[in-house]
C-alpha cells in the first residue's frame, strides 16, 4: 500500500506527480528538449525570444493555476503580481548602479509587495462570495495599472522604463570568442538559460508545492469547503497562503520578463490582455495539473507569435481562389486565434492534459 | 437521560437560517463511550442539529458544551480539533483526491499511524484495493466506507455521523452496522443521526427522537426498539415494517 519506498529519480525529482499516459509524456518531453535546445535548435533571435516567454509564461501560468485549479480561486489580479515584480526589477535597475545586487534587490522587493498585498486582499475578501472576490481582485489590478500609469517619476508612467541589465545579460557580452554549432555565446543565451533554469526549478517547485500535504488541503478545500473546515482546517488561512506564494511566483515570473526585455511598463506586464492571456493558457492546458499550464503557454504563445507569418504563407499560397485568400489574410489572425480556442474548448473541455489523461485511463 | 457522564451537551438550542427558525431549543445528550442515534422524521432538524454542533450553522441561543466547556462560538476548525470528527450526510469524501489522500486529510503531519491504519483497513477491507483509486470512482457503498474511515483514521473523542446509510443496498448497511458494532467496542463515543430503525436498533446504546426542532423523547434505544406504540407515535412507523 505504501509507494514512497524507494522511489527512483524521475518520481522524486516530479514529486510523484507523472504527467500521465504515454501521448502527454511524449508532449511534455518534447516541450522541455524544445526548451532546453532552443538556442540551438531553433536559432536567431525571434525564436530565442519566444522560447524566453514561453518559459517565463509556464511559471506565470502554473503558479495562476494554483490559485484556480488547485484552490478554485479565480484572481484578475494575477497581472499586478506580475506587473510587481517586473517594475521592482525595472524600477533597481533604472535607479540603482546597474548590477546582480540590483536585480535581486528589485526582485527580492517585487516579490515581498506581492506576497503582502495578496495577503492583505485574501484576508480581507476570502470571505466574501467568489464571485465578489473575483470582482475586487479585478478593482485593485486596475487601481495598480492606473497607479504604475500616474506615478510618472517611478514607473515611467505609460511610456514605461528602459534600462540596463547587468553585463553578462548584454547581447555584448561574450561567453566565448567561436561560435558552438552555430550559436553565439553571448548575453542573450545567458539571459535565455538563467530564464530556462530558473523556470524549470520554480515548475518542479510547483509541482512539489501541489503535491505535499498543504496542495491536498488546498484541493480538498477546492471540492468543498466546509468539508475541509469540518477536518480542522483553517480554509481562510490556507487560501490566503495560496493565494501568497500564487503572487509571489508571479512576481518572480515578472522579474524575468524584465530581465528578458530590458523594459518594463503597464501593456507589457499589467494589461487585462495578459490576464486574458493566462486564463486562456490555464484553460486550454488544463486547470488543476500544472502539466496544463505548460502546454497552454506553448499553444498561445506560439499561436501570438507564429499564426500571423502562418497566415500570410497560406494566404498567398491560395492567390487566385475565391474569398479563401481575404479569410486567411494575416489581419485576421486575431478572429482565427478565437476560432482556435473555440474549437480546443469545445473537443477538449477538460484541458488538453485533463482530456489526454482521461483517453490514458 | 441522565446525561452526569455526557461528554457532548445542547441546553435549550435554536437555530436560524436564514429568517427561518429551524431548532426551537435542542437538549440532548451524548455520554461517553456510547452510541447514541438520533432519530426522527425528514425535515426534524436532525442535520440541522449536527452541522450547529459543528459550528457549520451559528446558534441563535443556548449552550453546547463539550467535555464541560461550551463550543458555541468555536469556529468549525477548532471545533474539528478537540477531537470531534463529523461525517456529512452526502458521502462527505473529496472525489478528486485518492483513498490515500482522504485518508491523509485527516491524519496528523506524521502521517498514518500503522497500527491504526490497518484497523480501520480490517473495517472496511474493500478500500484497501482501492488505495491508489480516484475517491470520486468509487460505489455509493465505498465512499460512505471512506468517510467513516477519515473520521476515525486518528483517534477521535467524539465521531458524528450523518445518516450513513442513505441510499445504500442492504448488504452494504449490514458492513456499516458491523462497522458500527465494532467501532462500539473501542468505547468511542458516537452521535448517530439515522433514517433506517434496522440500523438504529442494531447499534444504538441511547437514542434522542427529534420532531419540528426539538427533541420530544430521549431515553435507551432498548426501550423504543420494545414499544412499538411509542415509536408509532414518535416516528410514525412500526418496527415490523423494518425487520
């Protein structure tokens, strides 16, 4: 009856938390060699930067899909950790001697506001109904966004901060003098793996997060509260914890993409889009596995990035039909994503992950 | 009743939800080490009573006590952890959590206690096969089996149940009066609220009849189980009906 005995690498390292059926495993595999290769597999600097974005997404994303899957809290406040953590990178860099100090500092306070403030938001509204939740969550992001587009002389107001990083993450910066198969070592690969390592480790974190006594409660309290409060818990405590360490993984998702972009402002990390964005990638990845996330990220950031050049290589491909090249034509890549997630909602309701464990059972 | 050796007590309980009063002055009593059922018709307040007991409903007025110090104003986690463990009438277990994991959920940061585990295993053998099985796969049978499990899986000072046999065959009520008996014989402490007179009858040391919010009769379930006037005139059935 006990499995904990002996348990080999993999199951340590994933916290007993397999992705489930061979086809899921194949998928996520590949997503993490694709990761982990990117540079070399697929070169310049476009695809280094998606690759950057979809790791720094699955973190940003599996750490919402703590709060809504695995706590069954739905926060529109998830993009001001976010946003935190990016302008307490953003704003060290911009106003202290550029260097490591900085960005741990700025980092270190981004991720500390945003710990505190969703404490302060759990323990003041976790008792009201969800969907009152859901509605002061949605307040106190856009008071954040108006806040970081007024105080100009912090922020940079709309426009935004642009600032330096230190020299190792420079595209400058040289690891080595030669290429390695093809690829230079400079600052941008530095950039690219701390953001790949640091992403992977913050994911199987999660993952052991979920899957210890405190994620059971968290799910137990997910199903049916008062249950959970009948056992002995503490439900307003526990989801106010979620809650926290939800937000303080966030603002660590938002220092990277700091770190990443060497600009932060209020359309890149606080926007109600990138909220969008990750319910999407929650949604269609699957809520409540973590795995689902990952996927999610893949499928919407590639679907941004990659649906528009798609689009315009079918377009001209069918020059001289009638109508089909007009409805392909890349302006309307934005209609194609919705007929997209329609169609990925409606034959997969339970998240790809949720639907492919069900087809491995 | 006399209720000198009660470990649970309601003194003059009432119960709002809502604008609706639903207990109108509950007293009961629940003596230690024995299992005392609480009968009476649907819509009596017999889950009312319980779920206030847990602090799941607020009294309006009067007094619980538990162990001689009153619990009314106790919220439900506080309540949970002076020992009284609460099985919901709807098969309370968390469906998308394993048999392991609701076992683990009510069990200290230790874990399971060996010892303990297989006893509440040699109960109901049927969950040992279903160890690693998603609780929300399992029959109507075996997760009414589950919850009294994860309500005694550590020791409890008071377990309280809410009509565990509900909708089940009669072959599965017979496990859980087995389960019952045996449970009896730890000297724990059981507050039972229950439909079936079958069951009531089979295990009940005490039992507390209640009608429109009030308890209208307490005494032992030997003497109800003999007076089948009294139980026509306090449940409305005939003992014969329920052989």
């Amino acid at each position: 009856m006990r499995r904990g005995a002996g348990r080999r690498p993999l199951d340590w390292l994933l916290s007993g938390d397999r992705p489930g059926g061979r086809v899921l495993s194949l998928l996520l595999l590949a997503v993490l060699l694709g990761l982990a290769f990117a540079p070399f597999l697929f070169p310049g600097t476009r695809p280094l930067g998606v690759a950057a974005r979809i790791c720094i997404f699955i973190v940003l994303a599996a750490s919402y899909d703590i709060m809504l899957g695995y706590t069954g809290i739905a926060s529109f406040a998830h993009t001001m950790f976010f946003g935190m953590g990016a302008y307490g990178v953003a704003i060290a860099l911009a106003k202290l001697p550029v260097g490591w100090d900085a960005v741990l500092l700025g980092a270190a306070a981004g991720v500390a506001l945003a710990a505190l403030v969703a404490i302060l938001i759990g323990l003041l509204s976790l008792r009201v109904r969800a969907i009152f939740f859901s509605m002061i969550t949605l307040a106190v992001a856009s008071f954040a966004l108006i806040l970081a587009t007024e105080l100009r002389d912090l922020t940079g107001g709309e426009d935004g901060l642009t600032f330096s990083v230190p020299r190792l993450l420079t595209p400058g910066f040289r690891l080595a003098a030669e290429p390695v198969l093809g690829v230079r070592l400079d600052g941008r690969l530095v950039t690219y793996y701390l953001i790949f390592v640091l992403s992977l480790a913050l994911f199987l974190a999660m993952l052991r997060i979920v899957n210890s006594p405190f994620g059971r409660v968290l799910q137990a309290i997910r199903e049916n509260e008062f249950r959970a409060e009948a056992l002995g818990y503490r439900t307003l405590v526990y989801r106010t914890l979620a809650g926290a360490l939800s937000a303080a993984l966030a603002a660590l998702a938002g220092a990277m993409m700091a770190l990443l972009l060497r600009y932060n402002g209020p359309a890149v990390t606080l926007s109600f889009d990138v909220m969008v964005d990750i319910l999407l990638m929650v949604v269609i990845g699957g809520m409540g596995t973590l795995y689902g996330p990952v996927l999610g990220a893949v499928v919407l950031v590639m679907a941004e990035y990659y649906l528009q050049p798609a689009m315009a290589a079918l377009s001209r491909s069918l020059a001289g039909w009638p109508v089909l090249p007009v409805l392909f034509h890349p302006d309307r890549w934005l209609l194609w994503l919705g007929v997209l997630f329609v169609l990925i909602v409606y034959f997969f309701p339970a998240g790809i992950v949720g639907s492919l464990r069900r087809q491995a059972r | 009743m006399n209720d000198g050796a009660a470990l649970l007590r309601l003194a003059g309980v009432h119960t709002h939800i809502g604008r609706y009063h639903i207990l109108h002055g509950v007293d009961l009593a629940v003596r230690r080490g024995r299992l005392t059922m609480l009968l009476g018709r649907n819509g009596a307040g017999k889950t009312t009573t319980l779920r206030t007991i847990m602090g799941l409903w607020r009294r309006s007025a009067g007094e619980i006590a538990f162990d001689g110090a009153p619990i009314g104003a106790l919220d439900t986690p506080d309540i949970a952890r002076l020992g009284i463990a609460y099985v919901p009438e709807s098969m309370g277990i968390f469906g998308q959590l394993t048999v392991r994991e609701n076992l683990l959920l009510a069990t200290g940061p230790k874990g399971f206690d060996a010892a303990r585990l297989d006893d509440v295993m040699g109960l109901f053998p049927a969950l040992r096969q279903k160890w690693h099985n998603g609780a929300g796969s399992l029959s109507g049978g075996q997760k009414q089996m589950l919850a009294i499990s994860r309500a005694i899986i550590e020791e409890r000072r008071l377990l309280i149940v809410d009509e565990p046999t509900k909708g089940l065959a009669p072959a599965v009520i017979q496990l859980l009066i087995d389960a019952f008996l045996r449970l009896k014989q730890t000297a724990t402490t059981i507050l039972l609220v229950e439909q079936n007179f079958h069951m009531a009858r089979s295990v009940g040391d005490e039992v507390a009849v209640m009608d429109d919010g009030r308890v209208v009769h307490a005494g032992a379930m030997a003497d109800l189980a003999a007076d089948e006037a009294l139980q026509r005139q306090l449940l409305g059935l005939s003992l014969a009906s329920h052989q």
